[in-house]
C-alpha cells in the first residue's frame, strides 16, 4: 500500500474521530454518479462513474467515490472495534 492510501485512511479516521465525518455504520450501495460530491474527500465524483451511497445513522444518504467508501467503511469497523474493545473491563 503506497503512502499516498495510507495518508488518505489517516485523515479519515482524523476527521471521524473530531466528529467532522460520520461514521459509515451501514453497507453502502452502488450506482452511478450524477456528478454530486464526495463526503469523504469533497471532491466531485464526475457523472457515470461508479459512487456508493451511504444511509447514515440519522438517515442522510451521502454518496462517496468507490475507492474513499471502501477506505472509510474500514476506518469506520476499525474504530467500532477499538471503542467495543475498550468498553469491556
Ligand atoms: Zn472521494
């Protein structure tokens, strides 16, 4: 993995851990973009490519470039495994 990844999966457990991006608590669904942009990197997914939409907790659907929603879907298990992790005694 290069560290330009690297650096991209950092920021986003940065930003979810100062409550500036939400976690992606549920799967995502496929389709394809009508050119709207992307919670996670805020950059415009062009129309026709491949975007995931993401139903968050308070039920916005936010849409995500394929490859930030399998990055931030990792970070976003990750970090629900250190918080369950760190509630038990
Ligand atoms: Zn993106």
């Amino acid at each position: 993995m290069n560290t330009q990844i690297l650096a991209g999966f950092r920021r986003l457990r940065d930003r979810m851990l100062c409550g500036d991006l939400p976690h992606c608590e549920r799967a995502g669904s496929p389709g394809r973009s009508r050119g709207h942009r992307c919670i996670c990197c805020d950059k415009t997914i062009q129309a026709g490519d491949l975007q995931y939409d993401v139903r968050l907790s308070n039920e916005r659907i936010v849409p995500a470039h394929q490859h930030c929603y399998l990055a931030w879907r990792e970070e976003s298990l990750l970090l629900k495994d250190v918080a369950v992790t760190g509630g038990l005694r």
